[in-house]
C-alpha cells in the first residue's frame, strides 16, 4: 500500500471526533485486536478484504460513482463532482444530477472508500484496485455497473380475493404474536441458556418449542424477531427477559404485533423500503430477488440472506400472506406503523374477560384474554393450550406459586369469580382451600450467623417431608445438611432455594427473621444496559487517543517517528514542513531513508541531494505533493 494512502488516512483517523469514528469502525466493522495506533487502523481500512466486504454492500449506483472516481483518478488526479457526472453522462447518455453525485460521494466519504478536498474526490488505491480487478472474478466493470437495465422489479398480484390474503395474513399475526408471548412468559419463569458457539441449549430450546407450541426450528426464528424488537436480551450467558418485554406483555394484541412489526420495519434498507412501498400490490417472490441481486451486484450470500430474512419475517407478522402484502402491510409501507396497528387491530380475533372454569380444574377461554385478566390468571394457573381459545389449569404447584407471589385464597377466588361465566366449581373451592392451608408448610429464611457457610435455612415441623427433600434428586444440587430434627441448611442464596422448592412443588414460604411470611417475586429481566457487553470499539478508540493524542511533547515526537518509520521501510515520499531559524516554514519533497540521534536522513527529490534535519525542526509530515 502507497505511503500516501496509509498516511493520509491515518492523518484524517486521527483527525476525526469519537463519534464519526465509532461510526466508521461499526461501518466497516473493523476488529479491534492487533490494532496498536492509527496507522495499524488505517492499514485495516485500507485492507482489500475490508475493502470488498464493504463494497458488497453497496447499490450500484454508489458503485458507478465511485469506479467513475477511480477511473478519473488514474487518467487526471482527483476529480470533481462534475467531472464525475460528465463521465457517466459520456457513458450512458443521460446525466445523473448533481444530487445523485452528492448523496453517493457522502456515503462513500462516510465509509472512508475516498478522500474529499477542495471540492475533488480521491479513492483510495485498494478501492480502485479492488474495482478494476471485479470483471475477472464476474463482477460487473464501470460500463456494466452505469448501463445496467433494472429487471421488472414485482411482479402484479393475480386477481384473487383480498380478503382472503388478509384473513390469512391475520391468523398469522396472531400465531407469531401468540408464540412470542409465551417465549417471554417461559424465559422470564426460567432463562434459556447461549452456546458458547451460538444458539439455545437443546435442552431449553425443547423446553420452549414446547411452551410456544411449535417446532424446535422456530424457536430460533421468533427468538430472533423478539431480540429484533428489544424485548429479550443475552445476560449472563443466557436469554432473558427485558423490562421492555415485560411491559409489552401487558399491551393489547394489536399493539404487541405493532411492537414486533416496527422493529422489522426499522430495520429494513431504506431503497428495499422505497421499493416495496412504490409496489404495494405487488408479489414479493422471485421479483424481489431478482432486483435486489441487480441493485446489489456485489452483495451475494450476505444480501440473499438478508432478504430471506425480512420476507420470512414479513409472512410470519402477516405483514405478507402467500408472499402479497395484506392490507395492514400495504398500510405499513404506505402510511406508518399506526395505520397498519389499526387494520390489524380490527382483523384479530376480539379479546374477552370471561372464562369458564371447570369441574376438572381447567379454565377455557373463549377467545384470547385480555393482557390484564391474562396476565393475572397466569399466576394462579399453568398454560396448556394457546390459540383462539386458550386453557389454562390450576393445581396444587400453581396454587402455591400464586401465594408465594402474595396470592391469598380469598383473592383468588374474587378474582375467579369475576371472570367465570360458570361459578366457582366445588374441586376448585376445595383444591384452593387445601393448597392454602398447607402453604407454608416448608419455611425458607436466611441464616444470619457469622462465620456460617450457609445462606439459608429451611425448616418444617414435618420430618418426614424434610427428610422427602433430602432425598429429592432434583434437589441434590443445593446440597442440604441437617441441623436439629427440624432444620436444613444450604449455602445457596434464599431465592435460589425458594424457587427450586417452588417448582418442585412443595409448599413452600419465604419468611424474615420475625418468622413473617413474606411474598417473592422472580428477578429474571436483563437490563438493557447491563445485558449489553463491554463496547469493543469504544475502547479501541481510548486507546488509540491515549496512544495518539497531539497534546504533549513525547506523544507528538512518537507519533513523529511512526509516520517517518512507516514511510522508510514503504520507501515513500512526503512533504516534510521544516521551521527555520527565521521562524519561517518551509516544505520538502523528500523520500526518507533513516532516523538516528534525533536527525533525519532523506534525499530531496527536487535537489537530487541528501539532507539531515534535527526532528525537532520538523513541523509536520504529509503526504508526497
């Protein structure tokens, strides 16, 4: 790589406030590791495979313009905007405008694929190697890339029944939104466990294929859309629950599946979102691909599976059915979230507060329940079945739950019987009124003893039962040791002992030092701000500025060193400003050749002689003129 190119960059590296450069580093996704200063950052810019990766995604107008400036860069030096669009005009016979220009130099400026001054571009090298060496590996030239003819972009939707497309659309909406509920309510009972190598342990991966009622494939998939839209996180190795999942579960099913549908649209490229909204009557098939391969010359792999990803999701959300938009998703593209909530909202099934409750201790209800008498009878009862109408079924483990959560029988049966369309069936009364009468049975509590390994003590004046627990395999990891006929003790914090007891279904009860029951609630949301790891690229950057910074004498005399350094072993020239003893600067074109007890040896390209300067005489290095 020339020596101009990798100190001109980092120059403007160095150059550039902490926010343009995060920008840029998460642009290019550049790699922290093995990056010492900004001359090793701009040697990773600079890089032909960074530089490819970042072409790939890149629309083919933006590639034109920047193969036009490379092109114009070898013929003539740095080109003008005009320069740029009398070449294309030349080309193709039609003018792209002085706006299309602007908008494609930015992006590529932004990305640092070319330099701008004084109103001139130049690409760097490895852009404009990189593009000139595409037509061998079949990828289209400048010619290819300016004359290129846009295939038909979707095809029409056939004359079919809109109503139709919308019915199924809905039902899909419902599903997705129906499944992702209960992945919450599962991961907020109990989180689901990362690989190391990426996606959820078999064993939680089944755990919640079985709570949502679907394939162990899509667990995956509605995972993915419930990140998407912030509503779970990774914490601790593990999936959790986020607080702004936690409120979304209390939201209406229309505005849950607006939740879900504002993240995809967000997410989606604004051409592709331009596309689809200029085509709303439209099949998003073959079509699609097709345009997006032509817009996307480069983009391969990464671009197909970027849009298998968003038409997948399309179908899942109804935002699709059978790859035509609904009309909530016409509305979506058309008009905003708000519109499409709207449509949705009056497709979807109507939510209902009423159930009915059952001899066998099951409750049926006749369409889906609204979030709060859902969200309540959740706590009292275990889901069975999910769909237009859903069971739920109360029993000894969920009773004991309810009350550990400060549940009491009267408030549970009040709140019953104002949701039964049947009354309160006697097994009901009667399996409450047993399940709180033993409540507490077992007493959890915390050991305040010092110098005592164990955390929590357990306690029952049944031994029988205690010795039960004592045997429980499933509980042999809390490692329980007697102490006195009615007592247990364990090194495990008090909640984890209170919910592995809880959900092995025995009557337990949390209480303080005064022997007070006290209810617990499950802390099982990630905080975004602590789910999310530490920023790679923020600390790039700190180092690089403790590393690089101008003030001081010894960190500018080092950043001195690395520029001459690197230009000698490039056998690069640079323009080299020398103060003189008049105080007066002066530039030399010089090619450096050593640096030894602080004076530079270069040749002077002009005067065809060998000059020594003291470095502290050196005011600044640039780039060959």
């Amino acid at each position: 790589m020339p020596m101009s190119n990798t100190l001109s960059l980092a120059t403007r590296l160095r150059a550039m406030d902490d926010a343009d450069l995060t920008q840029a580093l998460r642009d290019r996704g550049i790699a922290a590791s093995g990056i010492k200063d900004f001359f090793d950052l701009a040697e990773a810019f600079l890089d032909r495979a960074s530089i490819q990766q970042t072409l790939t995604r890149l629309d083919r107008q933006t590639l034109a313009v920047l193969a036009t400036i490379g092109q114009l860069t070898e013929e003539s030096g740095p080109p003008t905007a005009a320069d740029v669009a009398a070449r294309l005009e030349s080309i193709t016979g039609v003018s792209p405008g002085a706006e299309s220009i602007a908008a494609r130099t930015a992006v590529a400026t932004t990305l640092l694929l070319l330099e701008a001054e004084s109103r001139r571009f130049a690409a760097y090298d490895s852009v404009r190697e990189q593009l000139r060496s595409w037509p061998a590996f079949g990828l289209p030239g400048l010619v290819e890339l300016a004359t290129g003819t846009a295939p038909a972009a979707l095809e029409p939707v056939p004359d079919v029944d809109r109503r139709f497309i919308d019915r199924l659309g809905a039902e899909r909406a419902f599903a997705a939104t129906t499944a992702i509920t209960e992945l919450l309510a599962e991961i907020e009972r109990e989180p689901a466990r990362e690989l190391a190598k990426g996606g959820v342990a078999l064993p939680d991966s089944k755990r919640l294929a079985n709570a949502m009622a679907v394939d162990l494939e899509s667990v995956a998939t509605f995972l993915a859309v419930a990140d998407r839209a912030a509503l779970v996180a990774r914490q601790a190795g593990s999936w959790m629950i986020t607080e702004q999942g936690g409120s979304w579960l209390l939201e209406s099913t229309g505005r849950r599946w607006a939740v879900l549908v504002s993240a995809w649209f967000d997410r989606l490229p604004a051409d592709i979102r331009q596309l689809l909204g200029e085509r709303t009557h439209a099949l998003w098939g073959q079509g699609l691909r097709g345009y997006v391969d032509w817009l996307y010359p480069a983009g391969g792999d990464w671009m197909d599976d970027r849009i298998t990803v968003y038409t997948r999701d399309a179908e899942l959300l109804g935002i699709t059915a059978n790859q035509a938009p609904t009309g909530p998703g016409t509305l979506l593209l058309a008009e905003g979230v708000g519109a499409a909530q709207a449509a949705m909202t009056a497709l979807l099934p109507a939510e209902v507060e009423q159930v009915y409750l059952q001899h066998d201790l099951s409750v049926v209800a006749p369409g889906p329940l609204t979030p709060r008498v859902d969200a309540r009878l959740r706590t009292i009862a275990d889901v069975e079945s999910r769909a237009l109408a859903s069971s739920y079924r109360v029993s000894t483990s969920s009773v004991n739950r309810a009350m550990a959560s400060g549940e009491t029988a009267e408030s549970m049966l009040e709140f019953l019987r104002g949701i039964s369309l049947t009354g309160i069936p006697q097994p009901l009364d009667y399996l409450i009124a047993e399940a709180s009468a033993r409540y507490g049975l077992v007493r959890v509590g915390p050991v305040d003893e010092p110098g005592s390994a164990a955390l929590t003590y357990l306690r029952s004046d049944d031994e029988h039962l205690l010795g039960t627990i004592m045997v429980d395999q499933n509980l042999s990891a809390l490692s329980f040791g007697r102490r006195g006929r009615n007592q247990l003790l364990s090194r495990f914090s008090l909640d984890v002992v209170f919910w592995s007891l809880s959900d092995a279904r025995y009557p337990v009860a949390a209480e303080n030092d005064a022997g007070e029951i006290v209810s617990l609630r499950r802390q099982r949301t990630a905080k975004v701000s602590s789910a999310a790891a530490a920023d790679p690229v923020a600390a790039l950057i700190e180092r690089l500025r403790l590393g690089g910074a101008a003030e001081g004498d010894e960190t500018g005399q080092a950043w001195l060193m690395r520029q001459l350094d690197v230009a000698i072993k490039a056998r690069a020239g640079l323009t080299v400003s020398v103060t003189m003893p008049n105080g007066s600067v002066v530039d030399y074109q010089l090619e450096p050749t050593s640096v030894a007890g602080g004076r530079l040896r270069a040749r002077d390209k002009k005067s065809a002689i060998e000059r020594t300067l003291p470095l502290s005489s050196i005011a600044g290095i640039g780039p060959a003129l």
